[in-house]
C-alpha cells in the first residue's frame, strides 16, 4: 500500500482528552520506570518531538505515533501536547502508526511480532514484500511472526524473564507442549543466555529421539513376547481339550522373561492289565 498523507498546517497544541489511543498500537507492555522518566524529562524540558494524529471528528482526534510521548504527558500533569495533524483513510493510518511501530527499539520481541503481521495484513504484504520494504530476509519475517505461536502463558514467563526473540525461537523447536515447559523452566531457572539456551534444546531433543526409538524398539518385543504367549497359550488350550491337564508358569525378572508349561505324562496299559480288566 502507498501511502498518500497530506499534512494539515503548522504543530498545533491538542488537548489530551481529545486525542483517541491508536486502534492498532503494537504496544502491550509499558516499562512504569521508564515511562516516569520520560514524564520527569517533559516535566522539566516539554514534548520535544511532536506526535501525530489525525482527525476523525470535529472534536477528536486519533493517535498515530508517539504514545509514550502521550502518556507521559499525561502522567506529568500536562493537559496539551504539540500534534502533526496529518489527513488520511482508516487502513492509511493503521498502516502507518504499526510501520512507526515497528522502528522502535523497545518493543518486546511479541509487541514486534504481532505489529510486523497486522502491518503485513493491513498493507497486503507478502512476507517477500515485506522483507523487502524492511530490507531484510523473508526467512528472518517468518521467524519473527512464528513466535506468536507461543501459548498465553508460555508469553507471560518468557516477558518476567526477558527471554529474547532468539530464545523463544529456540524453545518453539520442542513441539509438544508437555516438553516445551519442561526446556523454557529449565532455561529460565539457569538463566541461560542464547548459546546455552539452543544448545540445551538441541541435546534435549536428541535425548528425547533416543528414548523414543527406544521405546519403540520396547514396544516391538512386547509384542512379539505377547504373540510368543498366545502361541502358546493356544497350544496349552489345545492341550486341555484333548484330555491332557497341561499347566503353564510365567516368571519375570530384570533379564527375561521365563514360561515354564508342565504336561503330564499319559500312562498307558499293559496289555496283562486290559486283559484281566
């Protein structure tokens, strides 16, 4: 999408209760220690940097860069901030306030994520387009959005931990969910960096590929023993219904498996004996 701004006048001074937050800020988490000492430095130095609205009623105007700038604003007790008022379409300013959002460096790596893919959507990118307007790799787009495949909860421990993009991509290389809050545990109680985080996921995976063959191998000879059993088992029945008490014993033990089967003995007549019989 191209956009087309035009921009109304000089920096003009809006009242705060007339500016609307932005409907599609990338934004989620706010840094309370920093966001004091920006409304300290307002305090004492004023906005030095415009922010930029757009006005959607006569009396209303919507947010489209700077609410950091804003709230501080409001924290410090201003009731007025210095605005650009530009004119432009709904998806024109939801395109531009997540493009502004996106060159910012204090972003989390999820707030990135998910403003890169409304970006995306609301301007119709592809992921090669995007990486071109960008200047980076369509691989390097990708990998940034499948972070938002993480669970509420697995993003709200990786935020208290300050788990970086590459860690959490790390982590997403472990599939089954039960694993994955095994591994980002373990990664976060060790406070592990980047290095020792992708190295840990990598031999844990390997562990849990050989405990799988293994048990597969472990399911294969169970299931010979079992028709191993059933042979014999249907020999042993066999054995009954033809007369014979035949009796079977299963013995287990760390080594092997032992099947003790007892047939009697038939005792056969002497002739002598059938005779006085």
């Amino acid at each position: 999408m191209i956009l087309n701004l035009k921009r109304v006048g000089k920096v003009v001074e809006i009242p705060l209760v007339q500016i609307r937050p932005c409907r599609s800020a990338a934004r989620k988490y706010y840094n309370e220690e920093s966001l004091q000492e920006l409304a300290q430095s307002i305090k004492h130095n004023g906005v030095l940097q415009p922010i930029t609205v757009r006005k959607v009623t006569s009396m209303e105007y919507e947010l489209i860069a700077g609410e950091r700038r804003l709230r501080a604003a409001a924290l410090c007790g201003h009731t007025k901030i210095p605005c650009i008022v530009i004119t432009c379409t709904d998806d024109q300013a939801e395109v531009m306030s997540l493009e502004e959002n996106l060159h910012r460096s204090d972003l989390n790596c999820f707030e990135e994520a998910q403003g890169l893919h409304q970006w995306m959507y609301h301007a119709h990118l592809s992921p090669q387009e995007a990486a071109s307007y960008l200047g980076q790799e369509p691989s390097v787009i990708n990998e940034k959005i499948a972070i938002l495949h993480v669970d509420d909860e697995e993003k709200e421990l990786m935020l208290k931990a300050h788990l970086t993009e590459r860690h959490v991509r790390a982590v997403l290389r472990v599939k089954d969910k039960v694993d994955r809050r095994i591994v980002l545990s373990e990664i976060i109680a060790n406070r592990w960096n980047v290095s020792q985080s992708e190295q840990y996921v990598t031999d844990y995976l390997e562990r849990t590929e050989i405990e799988k063959r293994r048990f597969q191998r472990q399911r294969g000879l169970l299931r010979d023993i079992r028709m191993f059993q059933n042979t014999i088992d249907k020999a042993v029945a066999a054995l009954r219904v033809s007369g014979l008490n035949a009796e079977t014993e299963q013995y287990d033990d760390e080594d092997c498996i032992e099947y003790v089967v007892r047939i009697p003995k038939m005792r056969v007549s002497h002739p002598e004996e059938r005779l006085s019989a």
